[in-house]
C-alpha cells in the first residue's frame, strides 16, 4: 500500500469565476510514494484513474478540494465505492494552509521559497494548449505542478514546516501536521458542515 499519491489535473476547456458549467477532464499526472513514479493518463485513458488511488492511504493535491475533485467526480469513472474511498482520503494542503495560517497561496509560492522549484512557464492556457495539439508542453506543466505536490507535501511530513513568500516577498515559516492520521483527521473536522464542495 503506498504512503500516499500526489496529483494534478488540467482541463480542455477553461474555468470563469462565477460560471457553473462542467469542465472536461484532459490529463492528470499521478504520482507513487510507494514506487516513486509518475504516470500519466490522458482523457481517452480517464478510465483508469481509479486504481491508481485505490491503494494510497492519503491522496494529496493543492486546491484539489476546488477544483480536481470535481473533475474526477464529473468524469464518472469511479464506481461509488471507489469515490467514497477516494473522498475519504482526500488531503488538500491549499485549503489546509489557509484553515490553519489564513493565507491564500499559489502553489508557486510555497515551492520557490521550500524547494527552489517553480511552475514551468507556459505560454498559452492549458486547455489552449492541449486544443492546439501541444501535447508534450502540457504535460510537462501538469508533470510539474504534480512533482511540486508531492515536493511540498514530503517537505512538510518531514520537517512539520513549509516555507511560504508573501506578495512583498517576506519569506515566513509555517508550521504543518501532515502525517497521515492528523492530515485525515483535519480532513474531516474542516470539511464537516461545509458547504460548497459538491464533489463529497
């Protein structure tokens, strides 16, 4: 059983604040603490996501409360039994941050001041990219925003801190709890009466 899976999603078509429309699942970049891989499944391959969550005891993501879980819910490739497993053990470090230090983060601006690592610059949105056939390029971004997961994720397990920069550029530590039974425990305690998240 793997420790725990970090993940990534982006979409081929484009979220609007405010708009409700469903977006379409284009690639998500998964990643194995147990055999320290990545893997990479496209839109025609969404059926396989399940398995590879199914045997993570924690499935960690940033901002995956918001965004990717919907995704994944609105692909319909999980059997009920698989989402309640999945949900259950849903672990989302943004909205964790900001329960417990009420700050907003780009996942940028933990990973530049924590690892020394940013995003991969792109040119054009993702789901441009990926109507464009510019396959690769998007990959290696949704490669990258998963690698920068599951780098903050394994810094916080083992130092109980993350570093985060401010819109000045001030560099502040942030205590974190991540090892698995408190990151579920905080999972159900922050998720528990709220509304909002459709994906539960």
């Amino acid at each position: 059983m793997s420790e725990f899976v970090a993940y990534d999603i982006e979409t081929k078509t484009r979220y609007y604040r405010g708009e409700h429309k469903k977006l379409d699942f284009a690639i998500a970049v998964v990643y194995d603490s147990d055999t320290k891989k990545f893997h990479t499944i496209w839109d025609e391959e969404v059926y396989e996501l399940p398995e590879y969550f199914q045997d993570a005891q924690v499935v960690v993501g940033f901002n995956n409360y918001g965004f990717d879980n919907q995704i994944l819910k609105d692909s319909r490739v999980f059997a009920k039994g698989q989402w309640i497993d999945f949900s259950q053990k849903s672990f989302d470090m943004y909205y964790y941050i900001y329960d417990k230090h009420k700050v907003r983060t780009k996942i940028s601006d933990l990973s530049i001041p924590t690892l020394n690592s940013g995003k991969v610059v792109i040119e054009l949105p993702p789901d441009e990219l990926y109507n464009l056939g510019e396959f690769d390029t998007l990959e290696d971004y949704c490669r990258q925003d998963c690698n920068l997961t599951r780098g903050i994720y394994e810094y916080g397990l083992d130092n109980n801190s993350v570093y985060y920069e401010d819109r000045s550029k001030s560099i502040h530590m942030l205590d974190v709890d991540w090892e698995q039974y408190k990151a579920l425990r905080w999972r159900r305690d922050y998720l528990d009466g709220k509304s909002g998240f459709e994906w539960r």
